[in-house]
C-alpha cells in the first residue's frame, strides 16, 4: 500500500555495502542513495581515494540499480572522506563530477556488454535527444584500451573528461 503513495524510494548507504532491491524497481519506483558517509574513507586526497568513489558510484547504479547517487560529506568534520580535505580539493570530487557533469538528471543507465580487466564501465542515454554517455573508470595502473560501439546509432561527436592523478577534470584530447 506504500508504494502507491510514493515516487521514490530512498535509502543511506552507510558502510559503502550496495544490495539490490528489485521490487523497487518492478513498482515503477525510482531509487535514490541519498546519503553516503564511507567509514573506510582516509585523509588521502589522491587518486586512489576517488577509484574507491567510483567504485562506489558503479556499484550503486549497476548492481542496486539506483536511479540517483548523492556523496554526504562536501567537508568532513573529521577530515576523512569528504569531497574537500582543508580546502583542498579531493579525487573524490572529480571522479563524481565524471559522472555529474556528464549524466544528468532524466537519463537513463542502458546495459553494456563485454568487459576490460580493471574497467568499470556504464552508459546513459538521454531519452530527450538520444545522446549517449560513457563512463569509464580505470582502476588498474596503466592505460586501458576499450573498444565503444554503440548499437543502433553512428556518435557524431565524442568527447572525454579525465580525472586521473595529475588532472582532476580535463577535458579534451584524443580518443584514439
């Protein structure tokens, strides 16, 4: 009788463990992470600090299927995990903002198929003007080579923004 009476189903993602919750989704609801404090997070501003986010944030969209991923701590009090450590931006922050800038809100996850070791990989569409985004987050030490072919449309343009240990969210640059 709940579900009736609602449009979203929201829930707190304390302890970083994602469970899917296929009758959410089988309701017609959408489903929000609206908050998330990582109690395994570290001071550390560094890149390995923001795979972790991405991990988190794949996880979050492909296994529980959420529809919405909100980080809790901009500043945190205990200068461990938040987005800003003493005024100092984190990896966190432009990791996350991989997937802000470029998946906004209405989009929808699409699937992917096929796999590069240490790649997450997921994909949106915007059902507006069928505009695809791809993110690619790779956790391994050195570059990765992923093939992109997307089914049933020709891309005439392809960008790309990276974050990585010595940028924080360049965009730009070859694909090839």
């Amino acid at each position: 009788a709940a579900m009736s009476a609602i449009s979203i189903v929201a829930t707190h993602e304390y302890g970083c463990s994602v469970k899917a919750y296929p009758d959410i989704a089988q309701a017609g609801k959408e489903f929000w992470e609206t908050e998330i404090y990582d109690t395994n997070a570290s001071a550390s501003t560094g890149i390995d600090s923001g795979l972790r986010i991405a991990q988190l944030i794949h996880d979050a969209l492909t296994v529980a299927n959420m529809n919405a991923w909100h980080y809790w701590w901009v500043y945190a009090s205990d200068g461990k995990g938040g987005l800003f450590n003493s005024n100092t931006p984190t990896k966190r922050l432009w990791v996350e903002g991989n997937y802000s800038r470029f998946v906004r809100p209405g989009f929808q996850r699409v699937s992917t198929s096929g796999s590069v070791s240490n790649v997450l990989l997921t994909a949106f569409k915007n059902p507006t003007d069928g505009t695809v985004v791809v993110v690619a987050a790779n956790k391994g030490t050195s570059a990765a080579n992923l093939g992109v072919f997307i089914s049933g449309a020709a891309p005439c343009a392809m960008a790309r923004a990276v974050a990585s240990s010595s940028q924080d969210l360049g965009v730009g640059g070859d694909l090839a």
